[in-house]
C-alpha cells in the first residue's frame, strides 16, 4: 500500500544552494528541476554570466526567489561572504548540493604537477568542505522541516568509485574518492542532526566538462577499453532527476549512500 504520496511543490519554500550553477551541465539542470517543485535559489559560481543564463532561464518559467553568488568555492573566506549573504535574503537552507568540479586534464596521478594537485583537491574535495561547513549549522536549526531538516547532495562520479578509479585522471579520480568518503562521514556526523547526506556518482554525460562533444567522450571510453552496458552517453537532465528524487520525501531515510547513475559502466570496467 502506497502511504505517502508525495506532494507536487515539495520544496515549496525551501531554499536549495547549487555549486557550479553557471553551466549547462548538472548545475542548471539540478537548479531548473529544483525550482520545477517550488524551491528558491541560490546559484553559486565563478563564471558570473552564466549564472545569470541560468537565472534568467529559470525565471521565464518559475516563480522561484533567486540570489546568485560568484565565489570561489576553493576559497573559505570567499564562501563564508556567501553564507553572510544568503542568511540576508534567505530564512533557511534546506537542500545544499556540492556539484561544482573540474576535472584539471588528463594526467596520472604521479605525473600531475603540484599546481594541479592543489587545484583538483582544492575545488573537488576542499570547495565541498567549506560550503558544507558554512551552512550545515542553519541546516540543523530548522526544526520546522521535520522529520527532516536539511539534504546535502555531492557530486561526485564513477571515477571516484572502487571499480571506476580512473588513471587517465587520477587526480580527479581521488579527489572523487575523497568526496565519497566525506559524503559517508558527514551522514555519520549529520545524522543525530536530520540532516541527509548522500552522493550521486555520474559516469558520463554529455556537459561542458567534456566540451559538449559526443566524439570526445566515445575517445574517451575506447582510450580505456571502456565499454557502456547501456550503451548511451548520459543526458544530464537525468542526474537532475535523481537530485530531484533525493530532494524529496521518498528519499528522507536515505542517507550515507552514492548512487551511482552510469549505463553500467562502473560495473562492467575491466568485464566486456
Ligand atoms: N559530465 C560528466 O560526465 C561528469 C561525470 C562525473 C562527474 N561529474 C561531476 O559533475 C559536476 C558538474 O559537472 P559538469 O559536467 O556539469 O561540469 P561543468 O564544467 O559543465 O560545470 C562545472 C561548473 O563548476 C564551476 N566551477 C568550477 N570551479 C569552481 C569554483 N572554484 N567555485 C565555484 N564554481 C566553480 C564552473 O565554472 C562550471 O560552471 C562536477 O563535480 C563533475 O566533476 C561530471
């Protein structure tokens, strides 16, 4: 017997903060499908013209409060201005999803410079601690979400996975790795708090990451001998969906999870 049916404007006056909100990747989409169930916005990033596209996009069709923040998630004092201003103009942070990344090249892990290293982790692994450090706190205090008071979403990827770790990028891939061990520690220590903390793994899709280019992402998988079960390049709208499913009410008793959305292909690495 179905007991809950989950209402269609659940995040209806909850507030969701997007990393990496300025691209046509996972940030704009994610936002789009946030503010498709009610949410308000805030859409962070360091390319400024295209969190205003995202912005613009999502006001022609939702009615959703928007604040958009350029700050550089690899820099606390940075993101710390932008909990000041948020906590200005928004009264709660309900959903926080760390999806700003980059990927820094094609390097093994022991042949990336210095710079490098300190980028990639910089970005993947310390962008995503200061955000959640700067907003867990209000995350805790929102006793009016219960049962659940706030959701935290990582984005992290295949690469960063037992099966998926990926030496054409080892960088990246660690530093994958790293989130999806912050994502299972901070559900531990989130957890007594009601708050949810789960990653969604990609495997790969077609975003500005990969230029847009279909080619580029086939060269990819054959460089590697990587062959797709479902043989498909991803739709980013897709990971959206699964955001969407972990933003909602079905998924409040999930927590310490990655959800790996990838054709198969962690799966089948090194198998067909
Ligand atoms: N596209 C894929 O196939 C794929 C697969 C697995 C994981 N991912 C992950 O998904 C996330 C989004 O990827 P995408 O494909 O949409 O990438 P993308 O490059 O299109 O978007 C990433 C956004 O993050 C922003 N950004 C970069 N550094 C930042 C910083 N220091 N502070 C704030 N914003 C910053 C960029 O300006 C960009 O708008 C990334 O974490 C990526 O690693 C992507």
């Amino acid at each position: 017997m179905l007991i809950h049916i989950i209402e269609e404007y659940y995040l209806k006056e909850k507030v969701a903060i997007v990393t990496g909100a300025g691209s046509d990747g996972f940030g704009r989409r994610m936002a789009k499908a946030f503010a498709s169930k009610g949410a308000d916005l805030v859409l962070n990033d360091i390319d400024e013209k295209g969190l205003e596209i995202t912005k613009e996009e999502i006001q022609k069709k939702y009615d959703s409060k928007i604040l958009t923040v350029k700050a550089d998630i690899s820099n606390s004092a940075e993101v710390d201005e932008m909990a000041k201003e948020v906590s200005e103009i928004f009264e709660n942070v309900f959903l926080l999803v760390n999806n700003a990344g980059i990927d820094g090249g094609l390097y093994s892990s022991l042949k990336a410079k210095e710079a490098l290293y300190d980028k990639v982790m910089g970005v993947n692994v310390k962008g995503a601690w200061n955000v959640t450090k700067a907003f867990y706190r209000v995350m805790k205090r929102q006793r009016e979400f219960m049962p659940i008071r706030g959701k935290i979403i990582n984005i992290a990827s295949c690469a960063g996975t037992q099966n998926g770790l990926n030496p054409f990028i080892g960088i990246y891939s660690a530093s994958k790795a790293a989130l999806i061990a912050f994502t299972k520690l901070w559900a531990l220590e989130l957890g007594p708090s009601d708050i949810t903390v789960n990653a969604i793994s990609p495997g790969v899709f077609l975003t500005p990451i990969y230029n847009n280019d279909p080619k580029l992402i086939r060269q990819f998988l054959k460089s590697r001998g990587v062959k797709l079960p479902i043989d498909k390049v991803g739709d980013p709208n897709w990971v959206a969906d699964i955001a969407l499913f972990l933003a909602s009410p079905a998924a409040n008793y999930i927590t310490g999870q990655n959800i790996i959305i990838d054709g198969g292909m962690c799966v089948s690495i090194n198998k067909i």
